[in-house]
C-alpha cells in the first residue's frame, strides 16, 4: 500500500481523542467534568473536523451522562469501557450490548490491557466482543499493545499485529472499516513513559498494514488507529503528526478537563 500523506486535516478519518475515565468519577462527578469539557472547548472554539471528542465513564455513570449530552445536545460522544460478549440472561453483574445501544452509546472499548491482565480477557473474548458491539451498532475500540519483556525482544510489531488479527476475528473488511484500534504499549500507560511519536508510528502502520493484507485497502484506509499510553498536552502534537495515529486513547489526562481539552486541541499544541 502506498504510504499516506502525512494529515491535517485528515479527509475521510476524523481523529478521535478518547478520555478512557476507567474506575474514576460518580454519577456527579461525571456530570460536571463533561460540562466543564464542553464549555471548554466552544469557548476555546474546538474545530469538530480536527478530531472528534469521546467520553468513557463507568457504567454507572453513562445514564447521566447521556442526558446531558443529548439534553444540552453537545458534540461530544460516548461510550462504555467493556461489554459483556452474551446477548441477555443469567450472567450476573453483565452489562449487555444492546442496553449500551439504548443507552445512546457510539463506543465502547474491548480489550483494554488492564482487563486483559487483571480479568484474563483473551484475544478469542475481544473478538467476540467487538462481534456483538458490531451486532447492536457500537463501534469497538479494539485495545492492543506489548508489554515490556516483548519491547525489550523487539519483537513488538508481530506481537501486537498478531493481537489484531485474533480480535477483529469473524468481523467483515466492512465491519474492520468502521472500527477503531488502539495501540497501547503496556509500559506506557500510566507510567509516564510515553512511546516516542516514531515508536507510535512503527507499530500503527504494522497495524494498517496488517489491516490491508487482510481486509483490504479500503479498511486499512478508513479505520482509526490511535495511541494510548501517558498521552498529556505536551506530548499529543508530536503524536498526532504521524501519518498512521488518527487519535489519542487517554487515561489519567482525560480526568484533568484542561489537560484533555488541550489533547482535542491538538492542532493548536506545539510540537514538542
Ligand atoms: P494513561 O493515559 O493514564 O497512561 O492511560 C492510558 C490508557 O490506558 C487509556 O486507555
């Protein structure tokens, strides 16, 4: 495939910036964040066509957080951090896909490395995740990423290309078009160690790459490939200039509503 022109504005992939809440934040507490949020960004004038805004609260919170948004009609999505991979019935403490759709959900993130790691989700489970959000019309964020035994191997782009191809299993190339992956290196997140913005780039175009082999030139062209790991407003500019990172999926910065409305605002940051 050819290689893409470096974007800004991108035509066709609209960058997402995505604040992954994870277990942070009540009902409350959820309210008043997105509406700091969006008073920040009309008032800092955001340009909608530079990069789409998303929001992931708890489950507890996404009601409240749907009225708001829909009641205030805001331009900002949301979504949930996981899904239960059975349709309904007796799988207690499950949250189903088709209640996220009622909801109002865009998203919701599968796969996220610290379920992996602390609730043994598997590649074979994500799949069948991003399936079922697909099913109710919620596109998965398909979370990937080495840890750092593999990184230091150097053999992070087939591990994490690997990961891909086991999640976005049983979806169509139209299905992989629409969804949205993000690369997480695990000694990245939360530890302050960002990936470099070349390190970012090296393994999101393995992963368009992959995508291309396998789904064809069209999905690789229209999926969205972001980077998750550490992001702040300082380091987002250098990140958002690679030709195959079209986002920022972020965790501890999307709590600080100054700091994630920078993130959205990347076009304005210095490159650092
Ligand atoms: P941090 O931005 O806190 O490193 O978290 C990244 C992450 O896990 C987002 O899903």
């Amino acid at each position: 495939m050819a290689k893409r022109q470096a974007k800004a504005p991108v035509e066709g992939r609209i960058p997402l910036m995505a604040g992954n809440w994870k277990m942070n934040l009540n009902h409350q507490e959820a309210v008043v964040l997105v509406q700091k949020l969006a008073w920040t960004l009309s008032d800092k004038r955001h340009d909608r066509t530079r990069a789409e805004v998303a929001v992931f609260p708890p489950y507890v919170d996404i009601r409240s957080v749907q009225t708001l948004i829909d009641g205030d009609d805001l331009p900002i999505a949301f979504g949930a951090q996981n899904v239960s991979v059975h349709e309904s019935g007796a799988y207690t403490g499950e949250v189903s896909a088709s209640m996220l759709a009622k909801l109002g959900c865009s998203y919701v993130i599968v796969g996220h490395s610290e379920r992996r790691e602390h609730y043994g989700e598997t590649d074979e489970w994500v799949a069948l995740k991003a399936q079922v959000a697909h099913r109710h019309g919620i596109i998965p964020i398909v979370c990937v990423g080495e840890g750092l035994a593999v990184r230091r191997e150097g053999t992070h782009v087939a591990f994490t290309t690997d990961q891909v191809k086991r999640s976005l299993e049983g979806l169509t190339a139209e299905q992989v078009a629409q969804s949205v992956i993000a690369y997480e290196p695990v000694w990245a997140i939360g530890t302050g160690e960002t990936a470099t913005p070349l390190d970012a780039e090296e393994v999101c175009a393995g992963i368009r790459n992959q995508i291309d082999r396998t789904y064809g030139g069209a999905a690789a062209e229209s999926i969205r490939i972001l980077y998750g790991g550490s992001v702040k407003a300082g380091n987002v500019a250098a990140l958002m200039q690679q030709p195959d990172v079209d986002g920022a999926l972020v965790g501890g910065a999307s709590l600080d509503v100054e700091e994630f409305s920078a993130i959205c605002r990347y076009y304005e940051m210095p490159v650092m």
